[in-house]
C-alpha cells in the first residue's frame, strides 16, 4: 500500500491532521488501534480556541460546533467563598467555546467518513521503520493480516501511550516532566449547568471545577488523591463533597443527578523534545500533556496540526521544506508558553499536601493579584482564549 502521509492515532489530533489534508488533495490514511467507539467513549475537555474552531471549519466538520457550541465571555473563579469573574470578551476581544472533545470527535469522524478517506481501527503491532530516511514504512496488522503502508511521511499523533514517540532511538529524544501529587475526580452527569460559565474553586478542601457540555449536560471535577478508589465514591458523596466546596448561590443553584460516567484522571505536564525526528513527526499528547486546569490539551494539538498540515501542504504544493524544517521550534515554542499557563492555573488553585501556611500564602497573594490588577487578569484572559500565532 502507499499513501503520502500514513498517520497514526484516529483521536482529534489524526483526524484533523487527516480532513485538512485530504482536502487538500494529500492522500492519507489513518491507523488505529482502538474501536471507533472507544475512541468516542474517552471524555475529554471541552473548551476551545478559535484556532481549533477555524480548523474545525477549514476541515468541513464545524457546522454542528456552531449550532451547538456555547460561547463563553469570561470565567468565575470561586475563592474562600467569594466569586470573582474574568471577562474575556472586554480584556483581549476575544471568547471561547465550549463544545464536547467528543463532539468534535464525532463531526470529524462523520467527516472522514463522508469523503471516503481511508481509517483502519482495530490495528494491531503497528511499527514504524526507516523514518530517518526517505522511504519510511508502516507496518501492521489487522483481522490476521500482516499489511505494509509506504509513505512519505508519518505523522503520530497517538497519544502519550502510542508507538510513535517510543519509536524514536532514547538518545535522539529528551523528555521533561512533573507529575502532580493529585487527581481529577470527574463526574458526567445529565442535569443543567450550576453557571452559564465555568467556575474554578480555590477551597481548603481541595480544588473543584464546575463545568458543561451543553445547557442540559453538566461535567464537575474535585481534586482527590490518586490513591482514591472510584468505587468508594457512590455519586451521593461526590455531590455532598462538591457542595462544600461551593458558595452559597452555587449550592442553591447545583441540580444533582446520576452520573453517566465517573472517572479519576492524574495530573502531568509532559514534553518530549524535539517533535520531529527525520521523516516522523509529533503532535498532540502523542508530544506533550498539559494539567487540565488551563484547557489547553486539545488546543495545544489543534496548534500542532496547524503547524503540521500548513508544513505538509506547503511541501506538495510548493515544493517548500520551510514549514518541514521548522515545525518543532515553532510547535514547542507554543507548547511551552502553554505548559507555563497550564502550570501556573494548577499551582494558584490547588492545595498541595506538602505546602506550608507560607505557601498558601503565597497562592492567596497571586489570586489577589489577578482579582485586583486589569494587568494581572488580561495576561490570564489572553492566555486562556489563546495566544496570537
């Protein structure tokens, strides 16, 4: 088989990467290791910039996005019983929308499908060889059957786990990270927003998060320790334990429900240095994770595939290796600045067990900043909506 640009991974990441290309005229075709509906099951964020949603729509997948999406003005941050609120639209100009990563799953998958470009799920042993020259080769298999895809390039876009990034020889790579001493216990449930914006909640208690999906569909986080069981948390108890964390108009306002999905996810920043290797190249977690308190993990790869799909174009269509040859820089100067905010939102607004009454401190003084200074509170509100490119 030979395609020009075998990608590996059917999350957001591969399959915009995918629809910008194709519409393009870039042959491409999509591995996946997955069913599609696992790859739907996984809930994820879903607070996106404009350049996710002006990708969306150069793809072909933003019409329900639009019909759907919730534009958000600004967010509230809750802190010792005192809300305080971030106005995006009058601080830079701009807003963001909130809209499922599961959604936007979906609408590309659909997409996909309704052009006829090819996705092959349930692969198994995928390897990737000889991407340091200019023949690189994809090899798997699937029902039994062993299949070899010759490509011009490989882009990995399978995530933190996948086979691209531990295809690349340990020398030639160089990873940073910081894995924080908590997690996010999420709970999904079918009942309307607490607010029409997110709310991030500074407490003694811990951290929480009240977030949507849609005006009937609710998505709430507490900060817990990762040696939790998910079983020890019946949905009565993760309520009552959210309403302590809330003020007063919160908890008259929070509608309780059954869960439809509950789920303990760890909290890391993660980069991998450089994002391309020969003729392989990294993009979305596949490179890099961001704590979830900044929204940056899905924006973050849609940033990559702007990069990259803008590189691959220029290349076929321009017979250019300018955007080839600096793909990496320009993507891991974004992901750090990301990784910066990512981290700073975790550390103002968590409670860290081996703080001290100074550090605490210190937290306060920062929020205080941010609740006092327009300065202060534009840098968050430019950083949230997205920096300029």
């Amino acid at each position: 088989m030979r395609t020009q640009v075998a990608i590996i991974g059917a999350g957001p990441a591969g399959l915009l990467l995918g629809q910008l290309l194709h519409r393009h005229g870039i042959d491409n075709i999509i591995l996946e290791r997955q069913t599609p509906d696992y790859v739907l099951s996984r809930i994820r964020a879903g607070v996106i910039e404009q350049v996710a949603v002006d990708l969306l729509d150069e793809a072909g997948a933003g019409e329900r996005m639009h019909r759907e999406g919730l534009v958000h003005d600004g967010t509230q941050i809750l802190a010792d019983g005192v809300r305080h609120r971030i106005d995006f639209r009058e601080l830079t100009g701009k807003t963001v929308l909130v809209y499922g990563q599961t959604e936007i799953t979906r609408d590309l998958m659909e997409a996909r499908a309704a052009c006829g470009a090819p996705s092959v799920y349930e692969v198994e042993d995928v390897s990737l060889h000889d991407f340091d020259g200019h023949k690189p080769r994809v090899r798997y298999r699937k029902d039994g059957r062993e299949t070899e895809v010759e490509c011009d390039f490989i882009a990995g876009c399978d995530g933190f786990h996948g086979v691209s990034r531990k295809s690349v020889p340990s020398d030639h790579i160089k990873t940073y990270e910081r894995v924080y001493p908590f997690g996010w216990l999420g709970l999904l449930s079918d009942t309307p927003p607490v607010s029409d914006e997110l709310i991030y909640v500074r407490h003694s208690l811990g951290f929480a998060l009240c977030s949507m999906r849609s005006p009937t569909r609710s998505r709430y986080y507490l900060q817990c320790s990762l040696a939790e069981d998910i079983d020890a948390w019946p949905d009565d108890r993760f309520w009552s334990e959210l309403r302590m964390r809330l003020d007063r108009d919160a908890r008259d306002k929070l509608v309780t429900g059954r869960s439809i999905e509950k789920s303990i996810a760890p909290l890391r920043s993660f980069v991998a240095e450089p994002m391309r290797f020969g003729r392989l190249f990294l993009a979305g977690d596949a490179a890099h994770i961001v704590p979830p308190t900044g929204a940056k993990g899905l924006n973050l790869a849609a940033s990559d595939v702007r990069y990259l799909s803008q590189a691959f174009i220029d290349f076929y269509m321009s017979k250019s290796t300018a955007g080839i040859d600096h793909y990496s820089s320009r993507a891991l100067a974004r992901v750090w600045q990301a990784e910066r905010f990512s981290w700073w939102m975790t550390t103002m607004l968590h409670t860290f067990p081996e703080n001290s009454g100074f550090d605490q401190k210190l937290q306060r003084a920062e929020l205080d900043y941010v609740f006092r200074s327009k300065v202060a509170a534009t840098a968050l509100a430019e950083q949230y909506v997205g920096l300029p490119f």
